[in-house]
C-alpha cells in the first residue's frame, strides 16, 4: 500500500493527490497535523535521505528556530524535531513498498510507479 504523509491543504500535497489519482493509484493519507507521523516512518526517511533532505530547510518553521537550534541540528535533534512540530518535514513524504520518496515531481513519480 502506498502512504502518503503531509498536510492536506498543501499546494504540492494537492498535486501530488491529482497526480496519483489521475494515474488511478490507491493511496492512504496520513495527515501530520492530526496524527502525528510514526517514528519508524522518520526514522526510514532520514535513514533513506538524511536529515536535512527531511526538514524542510526553505519553510516558515525552519525560519522561525532559533540560530542556535538550526547550528546544532543532527539526525537526533531532526528526529525529535519532526515528532514534536511534523510541520517541519518536508512535503510529501511517500512510502511506496520499502522506498521513500520527499517532496512532489511528477516525472520522479512517474518513475515511482512504472
């Protein structure tokens, strides 16, 4: 089964729900906002991608940390700091089978799903 987690009212995430229903693919939606996401699901991504591919750096979350938290980020601080505000994590976040997927490209969804 394929999960996508983010936020629904997201410009990208709403193109990447079109994408995926346009392409007829069945799809489970994992909201951050009200549930949260699996630390497990984190932890793969950053294993998969590494931290600062799963925080979104170019967000108003980011932006709003202070200097000192942003200096000091590693992969333990990026874990808890994606359980405690999910808003941070970059968007979408796919799991299709074993692999993980961040952000929206159509052409690397193509590829996802060929």
């Amino acid at each position: 089964m394929t999960v996508i987690y983010g936020i629904k009212n997201c410009d990208t995430m709403k193109k990447a729900f079109k994408w995926l229903e346009d392409a007829g693919i069945e799809f489970e939606f994992h909201d951050y906002k009200k549930s949260g996401v699996p630390e497990n699901v984190i932890r793969a991504a950053i294993k998969h991608n590494g931290w600062d591919n799963v925080i979104n750096r170019r967000g108003t979350t980011w932006r709003k940390l202070p200097d000192e938290v942003k200096a000091s980020m590693d992969e333990k601080a990026a874990l808890r700091m994606a359980q405690e505000n999910p808003s941070i994590i970059k968007r979408p976040l796919l799991v299709q089978g074993a692999s993980i997927h961040l952000g929206f490209d159509p052409e690397d969804y193509r590829k996802i799903f060929s």
